[in-house]
C-alpha cells in the first residue's frame, strides 16, 4: 500500500532530540514489506526506502518551524506568528494533499493536520496526543475535522486510553476510537542502572516551560538544596525561565547520550508536569530502563505510573517529599524499576510492534473503504 506520512517534527540527525518518536515510527512502518512510504516532514535522514514528499520550499519552511520551537510552541507565544504559521501549515498540506493523487492511506501525526483533506474516499489515520485535545476547544476546529472525516474510513488514534472519551464523544459516530501507544526504541531496555543512594541523583528530563515544569523548582527547593540528594535538569530552553543554583543545568541531550551517561546513575525520573500529556514518551523509556517515576497526578501520569508499583504520584509538597524517600530505599527503588520494565515491556512494546498495531488497522480502514 503507498503510505503518505504527515509529520510536522522530525530530528535533523542522529543527535536532534526534537521528533524522535517520529523518526522511529517512520523506520518501523518502512521496514514492513507492504507499505511504501512516503513522508511529509522536517528535513532528516528517512528510512531506506522511504521518499520525501515535501518540495524544497516546504522543506526549508519546515526546517525553520523546528528551529522555533514547533507549531505549537508558536502559538503559545502569541503575536502575529501564533495566527500566521498554522495558516501557512494548512496552505502547504492543502498543497501536498492536492499533488498526491496516489495514495491508499494517509498516516496524519496531529488532528491539525487533517483539516485541508481533499474530499475523498481514502481512508485517513490520525495519531493523537494530549495537547491535541486543546485544539477541539478552538471555535470551528471540531466541525471542520468532522467535515474532513465525511464519506472516507478514518481511525483516531490517541497514544493513551484516558483520551478515548472525549474523542469518541466529539467523532465516535464518525471514526474508529482506537488507542495505540507508541514503542520504545531497543537501547532503553539495554541499560543496566547502577544508582548510588547514598546521594542520588534524580532527572528531570522536559522542555523547560512553565507548564512542563509545574512545580518541580518550588517543591524541590527545601529537597535538594544542601541536601544529600541532586536535581539534574535536562532539555531544551523554551522559555525565559531563571534556574535556582541548586539545580544542576545540563541543557538538551540525545537520547543515546540519555542511554549512556544519565539514565544508568539516576536514581528515578522526576515530572511534575501540569502540561496536557499524551503518554509521555520520556517516561515510557525510562521505564524501559528501570527508572521509578515520581510523578505529578494527571490522567497521562495515572496510565503509567501504578502507585507503589512502578512509581508514586504526588499532589502536593508533602506527597513529593515522601515520595523521595520512599523511592529512594534502595530495595523499593529496584522494586519499582524492575516493574516499570516488566509494565512497559508486556504493554507497549518496541516500535516493530507498534507499527504492527497501525498496519492492522490500515488493513481495517481499506476494507472499510470497499464496503
């Protein structure tokens, strides 16, 4: 079947942290004898195999969008931009969609990018994550998606189950309301942590914005400072936020220098998040290396993090705090992380099994299609 891939992030090179995931679903669905691919996205290395659907122009537009953040990051920060570049989005899609007349299936990351659909009876996928979910409250947006989804077989797919409902509320009629939660890439279920609890060192790996962050520098203030515990702060600067000089800075890394450097001393990974989560792709993979989560207590949190279990969530400062001491009890701690590892493992997978989810229903969809 010929695939068309819509991305709006894809890393640059093998050491671009932005739109990883991507690059690993796009090599999964390649790597499957009956699909060939091609993909709209950011410029990067493509699977062997796989075709660039975007022309020069859209290429270098898409290339600049990372390089300020994503459409989303645009948006959040206002002005003019916030209005102009999803317009310009949806002319450059309504472009590719007009030139791309051969296609069986159309694999969209993002419901945005389902709005300039043509009228048609192919069939269309969209993969969904939690900030997603916003973009339905925009005036218009819901209608405009369901006209896009008239007369064709389409699938929603949203990374996590507790996205279900309000997707089946706003298109159940419509579309097929199927989770399928992303893989993990092989190199998180190959280390081997060795984390010294004397004085751990604990992660906290996210975009710095005020959202992802939450409350994590308030709370662990009176933790970590002078204490014999560290806060190591990893990603990338995405908003003007001052760091205390307790906390230990490191900026973005690739997650081969994750794999290698961190992940293996950490003593757990740390998200206090008050962002619309999907399924957070980092804690998936720390789990798949045997880190315990301490978590805040979000829908997304509550899908992955089993309390006492593989992790703790926490609400208030007095729930963090003994969280920290729980996880850091050195036979708790290995506990956790070998549960998170056991979870992870039954329940998502690698990115092979994943892009076996998303062929069996591209086989559901076309059949649909000649009812």
């Amino acid at each position: 079947m010929n695939l068309l891939f819509v991305a709006t992030s894809y890393p640059i090179d093998n050491t671009d942290w932005r739109g990883v995931f991507i690059r690993h679903l796009a090599h999964a669905l390649a790597a499957r004898d009956n699909i060939t691919l091609s993909v709209w996205a950011p410029p990067g290395p493509l699977p062997s195999g796989a075709t660039q659907a975007a022309t020069p122009e859209e290429s270098a537009w898409l290339k600049k969008l990372m390089d300020h953040g994503g459409v989303a990051h645009i948006m959040r920060s206002g002005g003019l931009a916030a209005l102009a570049t999803p317009l310009k989005l949806l002319r450059y899609l309504r472009s590719l969609y007009r030139r791309e007349q051969h296609i069986d299936i159309y694999h969209l990351n993002w419901l945005q990018t389902a709005l300039p659909l043509p009228r048609s009876d192919t069939p269309v996928l969209m993969t969904v994550l939690g900030t997603d979910l916003k973009l339905l409250s925009l005036p218009l947006v819901k209608q405009a998606l369901r006209r896009a989804m008239r007369n064709r077989p389409v699938a929603i797919c949203p990374n996590a189950e507790w996205m279900t409902e309000p997707l089946t509320s706003a298109f159940g009629d419509l579309a097929i309301i199927q989770p399928v939660p992303f893989g993990i890439d092989p190199i998180w279920f190959a280390v081997q942590r060795q984390p010294s609890l004397e004085r751990p060192k604990w992660l906290a790996v996210t975009r710095l914005t005020r959202d992802k962050l939450g409350p994590l520098l308030t709370w662990s203030e009176p933790l970590f400072r002078d204490q014999q515990r560290e806060l190591h702060l990893i990603g990338p600067m995405q908003e003007d936020i001052a760091l205390p000089e307790w906390i230990h800075y490191h900026g973005a890394a690739s997650p081969e220098v994750l794999a290698r450097d961190w992940f293996p001393q950490a003593a757990g990974l740390i998200t206090l998040s008050q962002h619309a989560e999907g399924r957070p792709q980092v804690m998936l993979e720390a789990m798949a290396a045997t880190l315990p989560i301490i978590a805040s207590d979000l829908p997304a949190h509550r899908n992955l993090v089993w309390p006492d279990t593989t992790g703790l969530l926490c609400s208030t400062p007095q729930d963090y705090e003994a969280a920290l001491q729980t996880a850091e009890t050195p036979e708790l701690n290995q506990r956790f992380g070998r549960a998170a590892r056991d979870w992870v493992t039954e329940e998502i997978g690698t990115w092979a099994e994943c892009a076996q989810r998303y062929a069996a229903l591209y086989q559901t969809l076309g059949a649909n299609r000649h009812e």
